[in-house]
C-alpha cells in the first residue's frame, strides 16, 4: 500500500478534469482501509472515498486524502427456490456486475445496465434508471465507520433510500466506507420493459420474447444513442435531480405551460423533467467556454475539453438561478462537487 502525495486526479473521473489530491492510496481490502485510517501522518485531514469517479464534479485541488476503493469480489451468500443473494466488494465495477449476473442467468439489475462507477457508489444515490432503482433487489450493506474502524451492517430500512439519496448522502454524509451490499436477484425474470424505450427497441431488435441478456442489450442500444461517452466527452450523466413540487405550484405552472412533462407522485408532489426546464430557459446545446449544456440531453453538462471544475460549476450554478427565476423551482445537483 503506497501512500502518493499530489496525485492527479485526472484519470479518475469522468468530467476528465485536472485536480489534485495532498494523499492518495489505494485499498484492497478492509485491514488496508483500518491501516490507512489508523495512520498517524493522515489522521485528523478531510477523508474522501473515490469510486469510478462517475459521479463526482472536481472544483479544485482535494487537500486531503483520497481513498480509493478496490475492494473486490463477488460471492454467492445464500440461495433459495426464487433468489440468489449476492454478496459484491463495493470496488467492483457496476456494469461488469450487471453482465456477471446475466451470465449467471439472473435478474433484476438489467434495465441498470451500463452506468458508470462502482458497486460503492450504487446505493450511495440508490442509483436508477428505466425504471428500476438498486433499491429494489438491495438486501444489505456492510461499511466500516470511518473514525473507529468498526464494521456495521446497513438493512435496507436504515439506508433511508429515496430518490437518488440515502442515509449516506445526507445525515451519515462521509462518515462510512461501503465495503460491500448484498443484493437479492431472481432467478426467474421479472422483466420490468415498459419504461422508456425498452419495449420498442426490442421490437426493432426482433425480439418478441425478451429475455435478461436481451433487455440489458436494449437499454445499452438506448443509453448509447442518447447519452454522452464520457471517454469521447467528459460528463458525469445527469448533472441535476428532477425536481418534485406540490401538485398546487404544479397546477398553477401548468397553466402557463400547458405542455410542461409531468409524473404524479403520491403526497400531492409531482416530479418535473429538471433536462425540460433547463431546456426551456434556453441551454440546451448552449456551450460556454470549453463547457455546456448536452445538444441531445439538457440535463447533462459536458467538457469540450480544457474545461475546468470551477468553470462546470459556475454553469451549473447559472442555470440553476435561471429555472429559479423562471419557474421558481430549485433544482440541486445529483452530482457530488468536490
Ligand atoms: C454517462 C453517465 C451516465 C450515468 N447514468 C446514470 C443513471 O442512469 N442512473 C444513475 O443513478 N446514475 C447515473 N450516473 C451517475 C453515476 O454513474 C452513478 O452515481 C454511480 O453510482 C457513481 O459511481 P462511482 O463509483 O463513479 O462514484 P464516485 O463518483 O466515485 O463517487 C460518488 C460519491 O459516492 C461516494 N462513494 C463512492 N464509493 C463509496 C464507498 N464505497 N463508500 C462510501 N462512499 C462512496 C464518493 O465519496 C462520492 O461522494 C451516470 C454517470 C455518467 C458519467
């Protein structure tokens, strides 16, 4: 284990920005992790744990420690007639997880096929898409308390889970290392394709009887013609949160925007598409400097390259005071800035 000291940044994350950390090392296993918390130089500074970098805006130089997580490891911890319950190191990589258990002929992480980052990080943010949120087949996670070095068990119930939150985004915010989740998959499909484009784009795929691999292979087709590479045009996905208002700000917005998207929610909220409100306040596509706003997903900020993280958050920070302006709606980032 080798502790750096002002190491770059750059290759961990995917906005592709310059930054640099005071320390940096890199743990594999949870004795490793225990060493570099005890150590008596590195004690005291602000901690970061680094995943895929997927989710991460970088501001500025971290003057701390950066931990990065290379726990690995997958095991089978329990089986029944309907479930596998898996047990995954939180370093694994999320996709490659998602096509291990599809080899193994289970489902339930499918439609989470190809987004970025690490096992860690998934119910970090209760991470999402068509559809379908880790939530759903989490059963457990282990993390090690960062200033004793104990290891606590997380049910389900404890990781408050919400829409793209969790207990470790908001009271418990840097004080665990997820070591590991568990997660419970089904061994017969609970295919879940009515969300999105998954439905038509097996249809154009030819497939009329779906199975795991082929939904997987559907949303890979979708997420690769909508959303930026990262490798070709650094971004870190969905820079903002969709917004939920009560239904009466909804219903007064509504009426002088008819068309404004909409998805009910129970409690009197509605969510709003934050990429529509974005792209009615005119950044859609609008670049400024070396950075911008997506031409095809509003909602997702982009470097041209040269970009700093100063200058990201700037643009973020400006769109977020004209939705506010216009629509009187306050959209936060989902992504975490450093
Ligand atoms: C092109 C693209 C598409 C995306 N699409 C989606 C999508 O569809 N749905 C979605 O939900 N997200 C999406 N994301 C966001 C991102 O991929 C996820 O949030 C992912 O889970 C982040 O994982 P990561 O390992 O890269 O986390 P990082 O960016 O490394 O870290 C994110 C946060 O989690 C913390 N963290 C990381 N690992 C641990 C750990 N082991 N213990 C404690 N804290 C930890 C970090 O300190 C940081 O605060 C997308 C991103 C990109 C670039």
């Amino acid at each position: 284990m080798t502790i750096l000291e002002h190491h770059s940044l750059l290759p961990y994350n995917t906005f592709g920005l310059e930054a640099k950390a005071r320390y940096f090392v890199e743990v594999a296993s949870i004795e490793e992790l225990r060493e570099v918390l005890n150590n008596e130089r590195l004690k005291g500074m602000p901690r970061f744990i680094l995943g895929g970098g997927s989710n991460i805006l970088l501001t500025k130089d971290f003057d701390g420690l950066v931990i990065k997580n290379s726990l690995n490891g997958i095991e089978t911890i329990k089986e029944d007639d309907d479930h596998v319950w898996l047990k995954c190191g939180s370093g694994e990589a999320w996709h490659s997880l998602v096509l291990h258990t599809i080899e193994l002929g289970l489902s339930g992480i499918e439609n989470l096929s190809l987004i970025p980052g690490q096992m860690g990080a998934a119910p970090m943010q209760n991470i999402g898409a068509y559809g379908v949120e880790l939530e759903a087949v989490f059963e457990s996670l282990e993390a090690v308390d960062m200033n004793t070095g104990e290891v606590r068990v997380f049910t389900k119930d404890e990781c408050l889970f919400g829409y793209r939150e969790s207990v470790f985004k908001t009271t418990l915010k840097g004080q665990y290392c997820i070591v590991s989740v568990t997660m419970r998959l089904n061994k017969l499909p609970k295919f879940n394709i009515s969300y999105g484009d998954i439905k038509r784009t097996l249809d154009d795929m030819r497939i009329w009887e779906p199975t795991v691999k082929a939904v997987s292979d559907a949303v890979i087709k979708i997420r690769q013609s909508k959303l930026p590479d990262p490798k070709v045009l650094g971004n870190s996905g969905s820079f903002f949160k969709n917004p939920e208002i009560p239904k009466a700000q909804f219903d007064a917005l509504q009426a002088y925007y008819p068309l404004i998207p909409n998805f009910p929610l129970p409690n009197e909220m509605v969510k709003v598409p934050a990429g529509w409100l974005i792209e009615q306040c005119g950044w859609k596509g609008k670049r400024v400097g070396n950075t911008g706003s997506h031409s095809q997903q509003a909602l997702v900020l982009v470097n041209y390259g040269g970009a700093t993280g100063a200058e990201i958050y700037q643009l973020a920070l400006d769109i977020q005071a004209s939705v506010k302006e216009k629509f009187g709606i306050t959209i936060v980032p989902e992504v975490n800035v450093v």
